[in-house]
C-alpha cells in the first residue's frame, strides 16, 4: 500500500487537529477544577 505525499499530509493534519481539540478539553477542564479549587479556598479562609 502506498500512499502519496498528500494523502499523509492530511492525515497528519487530521490527527494534530485532534490533539489539539483533545488537549484544549482537558485545559478547560483543569481550569474548571482550578476555578473551583480558588472558589474553596476562599470560603475557607474567609
């Protein structure tokens, strides 16, 4: 099976594309779980 140049290029771009969405889900939620972490520790030192 050989593939052309182009045909790996879009998959590479395919596959950056994902990460890319994957990893910026996960920064959303680690900065959801930071803001409440903030949230409590407020609360308790107020």
């Amino acid at each position: 099976m050989k593939t052309s140049p182009t045909k790996t290029t879009d998959l590479v771009k395919s596959i950056d594309k994902q990460l890319k969405a994957i990893l910026t889900e996960d920064i959303r939620k680690i900065d959801d779980v930071n803001v409440r972490s903030a949230a409590f520790l407020q609360l308790i030192a107020a």
